[in-house]
C-alpha cells in the first residue's frame, strides 16, 4: 500500500491558524520543542547560532499564535530598544530625553490601547451618548499585555538610570521574543534575563530535572484539573447562573478559583520548565497563593510578576507623589494600583470591578491595621494558629468573592451568583451533585489538597524527582501525557490569560 503525505496538512502545521495557537501541551509543540533542543545542543558553544536559532523559534512560536500580528511584537521591539539607546547616551534632566522617554511610553501604551479598549471605549460613547458608532474588527494579539510590559520595564529602568541598554540588538530581541514567557509570563525584568542571555549555556541534571518536574505539574494542572473542571462544570453554571441553586453557585465559585490558578499556574509552570531546559531561569509567578493570611499576602503570592511591576513602576511613584498626605496617599496610590490591575487584565467592566474590590481590601486593610492589631493583642491571639487559620479562612472567601466577577459575563450576571448563593442555597442538592458529578468533586479535593500541602513535602517530591536517573524522568514524563491524552476529548482549551 503506498505512503501519501496530505502536504496540505502538513503545511497547516506550519502556518497560522486562527483559533489554534501553539500551546505547551499540544502534540506539534512536544515535536516543536525536541527540534529546537536538538539544534540548541548541536550549537552549544557557539553563542551566535544558538542565539539565532532561538529567536527564529521564538518567532515562529509566535507567529503560530499571532499570525500577521507578530509584526507587533517586532514594532515594539525595535522601537524599544532603540528608545532605549537614545535614552542612555542623552544627558540627564533634557528636554529631548524627557520628550523621547514619553513618546516612547505613547508608542507602547498608544498599540496596547488600541488593540485591547478601543471597543471598549466605543461602548462606553455608545452607552453615554445613545450613539451608534460600530464596534472595529480589531483582532488581540496574544501577549500584548506582557510582551508591552517587558518592553516598558526595560525603557523605564534605562530612564531612571537604575539599568544600562544593551549594546546588542540580537539580545534584546531574544529577550522579548522569547517564547517560554512570551503568551502569558511571567513578567521578567531585562536585568535579570539579558545576562542569562549573554552567558555561556548551563543546563545541570538538577535543572534538567526540576525542568521536568514542572512540565509534568503544569501539565496535570492545566489539562486534568482546570480544563475538565471548567468544561463540564464552571461555564455551565456560570453561563446562566440563576438556573442553579446556591449550593451549585458556591461550588462553582470554588471550582472556578481552583481553574483559574491550575490554568495560570499550570501554564507558567510549563514556561519555567521548557526554560531550564534551555539554561535559563524565569522568575516564579505563583506561591500556594491561596494559603495567603491577608490580601497583601495573596498578592504576594498570586501573579508576582505582574504585581511587583505595578508596584515598582505604577505604586511607587504614586506613594512619592502623594507623600504628604500620609496614611491616605497611601491608600490612594493602592487603590489606583488595583482598579489598573483590574483594568490590564481586559476591557470588560467585571474585571475593573475585580480591580476595585481589591483595590477596596487594600485600603481597607491600611486604615484596619491598628484597631485589628489592639483586639488581637488583647485577646491574646497574636502570631496563633487560630487566628492564622481564620485570617486565611477569610481571605481566601474574599478572593473567591472578586473571582466571580472576574468569571461573570456582566456585573449583573455576578451578582446573580451571589444572589442564589444567599437567597436559593438549597443545601440537599450538595448530594446529588456529588452524585452526579463525582469525577468534579474529586479533581476538586485532588486540586486543593494537592495546593494546600506543606511546602517540605512539595519540596521533597520535586527533589524525589529530581534525584532520579534522566531515563526515569522521561518515562514519568511520558506516563503524564499519555493521562493527559485520556482527558483530552474535547481537544485543548486555551489558557484563560490568553485573552488577556
């Protein structure tokens, strides 16, 4: 029997196809990933063709996500590595430094803005002035918001002289193409990725390992956990709320929190773990955050690089500005900062509604501080584990509040969650949902228990891991796909952040 190649099939692999970008966890990435390692060792010491062959990647990757909307991330990078060049040879405190530094900010924040709210403004006009101004045919280039902010970061240090430009063009563009952490992060900052760049390649056994470990967790976190549970139970519930009890509400408010963070987390561990694997180490992005005692702590703890960049680049010269006004500056500077954590993550008024309610927590927790801390010590609860247990009791059920807005088609349609919760709970139909949906329940408890596990003993298992022979690893890694293939049936669902 003859051996046909349907060329055109093969052809789609290697072009654009809206709707399917390359995911991490996709048949086409493990085949993707294995050539560019094999090129990547072939060039190991020669920089340049290592650093090249990279970059190519990276842009195909991206173009395999983007299509034509790759030339953004070029645009951008160009313009701001040159901005960057401009900016560290002008002097300090001159007008033409000043004026090159804000029209470079415009050019980033101008094509963010542009491909992310123009609609979203649209409708605002609309709605204000009963207006009919169309909605554009605006496409989201995937990864706008982070490959924007690494971009700014990068202008923004050179600006305050806390970092000098680089001298090489091929390695500022490998650290903005680069593709481990170019969809969804982590958010890293040029001064801890270019010298990474700039060194000699290093991958040990142990990161070759501990690379391997986070694939397989991503992957079960990703696929098993957050794909399942929101495809057969969280956009059921939430795609029309008041058709279900309280009980079912309240666990899909749960079971959406649990696929937030398994998504987002599961996709970063998955970065961190391709990025060992070709010597370089990317920043954390997640901390057990729901093990977090205040909302400080969460945001400690949840979507570090996003967070500490707001408060380097947003919160902090804010806190300067308003310093006179003390306790309040304060509180304002944090609540600006929250309301443009909600506004980042979308044009959608749910997520400035996420933004203001933390924003509101935040402030809250400011003018909360002493009057808590006078009842804590006068209860004799201070540093116990009672009041530990309950402050991460309630913080977490705060957390859990903001996400449902953050889910909710509409403000409304959240509140409709929260209106069944309290007004419709119906507790005897907690078991015949279990019942009904026992695989959901115990990928629920499965999820958590695995999250609220001490750290020593997830240190212990990653370095179990880690101690074994590669051949192992491999095999362990390979028994992980073939259970990820099992919950495949409806195919991949894209990252929730992807849209962000």
């Amino acid at each position: 029997m003859p051996f046909n190649i349907d060329f055109s099939k093969v052809l789609q692999l290697f072009t654009y196809q809206e709707g399917d970008p390359l995911l991490f966890s996709t048949s086409f990435f493990i085949f993707f990933f294995f050539t560019l390692l094999l090129f990547y060792r072939l060039f190991a010491y020669k920089k340049n063709l290592r650093i090249f062959t990279l970059i190519i990647f990276s842009l195909f990757f991206y173009y395999k996500a983007a299509g034509e909307y790759f030339l953004i991330l070029v645009v951008m990078t160009v313009a701001n590595y040159y901005a960057g060049q401009i900016l560290g040879n002008l002097k300090e405190g001159t007008g033409k430094r000043r004026f090159i530094f804000v029209l470079t900010l415009v050019v980033n924040l101008g094509l963010l803005g542009y491909f992310k709210y123009t609609n979203f403004f649209i409708r605002i006009i609309n709605d204000i002035s009963s207006g009919h101004i169309d909605a554009l045919d605006i496409f989201l280039p995937i990864g706008i918001s982070f490959y924007t902010f690494k971009g700014l970061s990068y202008v923004i240090d050179i600006y305050m002289r806390t970092f000098q430009p680089v001298k090489s063009f091929r390695d500022f563009s490998l650290y903005m193409f680069f593709f481990a952490d170019l969809l969804i992060g982590p958010i890293d900052r040029a001064a801890d990725m270019l010298p990474q760049i700039q060194s000699d390649i290093n991958v040990p056994k142990e990161n070759i390992g501990r690379g391997t470990y986070l694939i397989m967790s991503g992957l079960f976190k990703k696929i098993v956990i957050a794909d399942f549970i929101g495809l057969n139970f969280v956009d059921r519930i939430f795609g029309d709320p008041t058709r279900y009890t309280g009980v079912e509400n309240l666990l899909a408010s749960y079971a959406y929190t649990l696929q937030l963070y398994c998504d987002f987390s599961g996709y970063t561990d998955m970065a961190i773990g391709v990025a060992l694997l070709l010597g370089f180490n990317i920043m954390d992005n997640f901390n057990a955050p729901f093990k977090a005692t205040s909302i400080t702590d969460f945001w400690r703890r949840w979507h570090i690089s996003l967070s500490s960049w707001l408060l380097d680049y947003l919160f902090a010269p804010l806190q300067m500005k308003l310093r006179n006004l003390r306790i309040y500056g304060n509180a304002i500077a944090l609540f600006i900062t929250f309301v443009a954590i909600g506004f980042w993550h979308g044009s959608n008024w749910t997520f400035i509604f996420f933004g203001f309610l933390h924003g509101l927590y935040m402030t809250a927790s400011i003018f909360l501080k002493k009057p808590k801390t006078k009842i804590y010590n006068k209860l004799k609860l201070t540093n116990t584990k009672i009041l530990k247990f309950s402050q991460g009791v309630i913080t977490f059920h705060l957390v859990v509040f903001s996400f449902i807005f953050f889910r909710a088609f509409s403000i409304q349609s959240g509140w409709d969650v929260v209106n069944q919760i309290f007004s419709f709970f119906k507790g005897v139909v907690f078991m015949q949902f279990v019942d009904a949906y026992p695989m959901i329940i115990i990928l629920m408890v499965i999820g958590y228990v695995l999250h609220f596990l001490p750290e020593k003993l997830e240190k212990w298992t990653e370095n179990f891991v880690v101690r074994m022979p590669i051949v192992i690893q491999a095999l362990l890694l390979t028994a992980m796909i073939l259970l990820v293939i099992q919950f495949k049936f409806a195919g991949l669902q894209p990252n929730i952040y992807f849209k962000f």
